[in-house]
C-alpha cells in the first residue's frame, strides 16, 4: 500500500499545478488513469476544461451518509532559484522526497488516492459511500468547491470530510500532539484611504495623507484586539493546560474567558508562546501602502491594505467598525478590500463519529498520544463545505518534525517514512469511520 501511495506522490509532484495558471486538469486526468487500472470510475467537471476537478465513488450499502476525502490538486508557485532541488522533480534525498506540493497538499491527495483503491482491492464492505475529490484552485481563488458546491452538490454531499489543515508534532516531554482542524480564522482584507490636500513638499500640510495613514496603521498594530474562546479553541488550550509543559495556562485560562482581566491574560500568553495569541483574537498585518508620485509633491490619499484574520465568532461588519473607533481620524476611510470572501462558520463538532474514529485510532498509533481540536490561523476549502453544514476535519495524519513547516516555502519536503505511516493511519481511520 505505501508503495503505491509513494508512487503518487512522486508522479502528482512532478505534474506542475502551479496556481496561476493552475493546469490542474493534467493531475485530475493522472487520477483518472491510476483509478481507472484499479477499476474505479472518476468524473472530470469544472467550468474551464484546462482546471477540471475530479471525483470518484466506491459504494457502500447507504446505512449512513456518505464520507468525502478531499485535497486540493493546485499548489502555490515556486521560485527554482530559491531551491537546492528543481521544484518539481519530485527528488529523494537523505529520507525526505522533496518538491513543491509534498506537504501541501499532494501527501493528503495521494493518500485519499491509496486509501480508495486499498478499498476496492481488497473488497471491503462499506456503510457509506466514500468519495474522493481532487480540487481545483484553493491557492488562490476557490473557483473549484465553488462551482461544486453550487454546480454539482449531489456529487460531494456527504455527512463529513477529511482535508487539510491538521497535523500532528511531538512536544519536548515526548507526548505526541494530534491536532485535528475543526475551524480556521477567516482572512478579511481590509483598505485604509486617508484624504487630505495636495500640495507642495516645501510647505508642510496638518493633513498630509501619508502621515494620517501611517498614524493609522501603527494605531492599528499597536492595539490590543479583543479576545474570545470558541468551543475549539476552549478545548485546544484546557488539553494543553493538562500537559506538564503548558502547567503555566491553567491559571491563564479563568482570566482570557473574564473581560475585564482577558487583554492582560492574552498579552501574558503572548510573551510565552507568540503562536498561541492567534487562536484568542483577530489579528492583522499591514501588507502594502501605495500614495504619491514624486518626491516634492504631497498626495491628495494615500492607500494602506491589511490581511486581518478574524476569529470564526465575529462579522466582518464588527471588525471594520472596531478598527474605525482605533484608528479614530474622520479622514482615513476604513473599508473591505476587494478580492475573494471566505464565509463565517462554527467550528465543526467533536462528538461525530468520525471525530470519535480519528480519535480512536490516533489515540492507538502512539503510546503517549494527545487529540485536540484546533483552529487554524490559515484559511482553506474546507470553511466553504462547513458554511453548507459539512463537518470537517483536517486529519492530523502527517507528523511536522523541526520547527519550519515547509508549505508554501522553499525546499518544501515530506519526510518519506513519516508519509508511509500517515498513509496508514488514514487507511485505519477512514476503515474506522466507513467500513461495515
Ligand atoms: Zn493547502
């Protein structure tokens, strides 16, 4: 079973998916082909006939809903200067296969591949359908599921899915950490214009635009966003606290869920461990500024863009309010940038049967194993199927080892052995959840 998996994972690397333009439609037909040796029928389907999705379904007797095994067939761009290997060589080197997508997300798409077809070798008997989606464009503009979801529903509809967005680590005192995504922070760009008047640069205006957006900005940094705990989030840090290393959060966690002493409690957690602030509150990053056109002469505006990540819990509409009422200048315009949408959702349950067979299996792979539902800072597909009601789930079936996750970076590599026993525990956990 690892052989084949390996197999497609060498072979979907080496077919470029770069999004733009994406050509995802060359992997979509590679999966047609290896389904199609094993006897599995596939659908290619999508509005441009070069980024075509493809779905397969094997069969159960339909006792329950159906599972979706999802992961998307784009990946981001690589620049090969950047890289000691060709990017999309599909390389081997010292236990690592490198190449941009082994992380993200051709491991999880070759896996849902190997899983399908070890089904249907084997002929096991299934209580539900299990389908597999290899999706175009999640890098860059969701146009895949969307036209799914509003073209071809019937065809992924299921009680839950498996994506991306989990993984597991190992924690200094030996304990194996399974993160399970059940939510995600919801990306919302935002425009600052602040207006003022022209002029010349020899005669310093009270509004200059360029320093109004610039107060704006360092007003927006510098404040302290609020801070609220989902039901994700409550249980992700009260398992942590129960873990020798995160002892200090136990008196930490009564203070974040109590207003009037949360700001301090989170500035606290910050200073001890940065990556935990995300998971409290909206943050953002002041990403680009654009004004003037010479060096003598003052603009009329001045435009700043912010990647804020909201928490699942809050509107657009009470973020750009709260960042109003902070920046507080009647001159700077604070609106939504342009761009794609992602919806608000609530994080998807522990207690369905799926969450409860990844647990279980989880739970069995490591002898000192910890499950936790987790909210992820970055965005995925998987917030649109969990608008339409899908519970998802980002299986943590892939260990991240050394600090540096590779996705999206240079050198983007999978550590071979670790890809083999993801394999098989997705294998245990998708037998757990679909078999009869
Ligand atoms: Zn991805």
């Amino acid at each position: 079973m690892t052989r084949r998996a390996r197999q497609y994972i060498r072979d979907l690397v080496r077919i470029d998916t770069t999004n733009p333009p994406g050509n995802e439609t060359a992997a979509a037909e590679y999966i047609r082909v290896a389904l199609a040796k094993e006897g599995i029928a596939t659908e290619l389907l999508g509005p441009d006939r070069t980024r075509l999705n493809v779905i397969a379904r094997l069969a159960g007797n339909g006792a329950r809903r159906p599972l979706l095994l999802m992961a998307h067939t784009d990946v981001v761009p690589a620049d090969p200067t950047q890289w000691t290997v060709a990017p999309f060589a599909a390389r081997q080197k010292s236990g690592y296969l490198y190449g941009r997508g082994t992380q993200d997300d051709k491991a999880l798409l070759a896996a849902h591949m190997t899983v399908l077809v070890e089904f249907k070798r084997r002929g096991v008997p299934l209580a539900r359908d299990v389908i597999l989606l290899g999706e175009a464009d999640e890098e860059a503009g969701s146009t895949g599921i969307q036209w799914l979801i509003a073209n071809a529903w019937a065809k992924i509809d299921a009680e839950f899915a498996i994506h991306e967005g989990g993984y597991a680590a190992d924690t200094a005192a030996g304990l194996r950490l399974f993160h399970v995504q059940t939510c995600e922070k919801i990306p919302t760009r935002v425009r600052l214009t602040a207006q003022g008047s022209a002029g010349h640069g020899s005669s310093p205006t009270t509004d200059n635009p360029v320093v109004r957006l610039a107060r704006a900005l360092i007003r927006l940094n510098d404040a302290d966003q609020p801070v609220y705990l989902n039901p994700t989030t409550r249980l992700y840090l009260g398992a942590l606290s129960r873990i020798p290393q995160y002892e200090w959060l136990r008196d930490l966690l009564p203070k974040l869920e109590n207003e009037a002493g949360s700001l301090a409690a989170a500035n606290q957690l910050r200073s001890r461990e940065p990556e935990l602030e995300a998971m409290l509150r909206t943050t953002l990053s002041p990403t680009m500024i654009e004004a003037g056109v010479k060096i003598n002469v003052i603009p009329s505006v001045a435009v700043g863009f912010i990647d804020a990540r909201r928490l699942p819990t809050e509107t657009r509409d009470e973020v750009l309010v709260r960042f109003r009422r902070i920046i507080n200048d009647s001159l700077v315009t604070v609106e939504p940038a342009g761009g794609q949408q992602m919806p608000a959702t609530e994080p998807s349950p522990t207690t369905t049967s799926l969450y409860v067979s990844m647990e279980k299996v989880l739970l069995e792979s490591h002898s000192n194993a910890r499950v936790v539902p987790y909210m992820s800072r970055g965005a995925t597909d998987g917030a649109f199927l969990r608008a339409k009601g899908m519970a998802v789930y980002g299986a943590p079936i892939f260990l991240r080892t050394g600090p540096d996750s590779r996705a999206h970076g240079n050198d983007e590599r999978i550590e071979l052995a670790g890809f083999d026993s993801g394999v098989q525990l997705l294998w245990r956990i998708v037998n757990e959840a679909a078999a009869r």
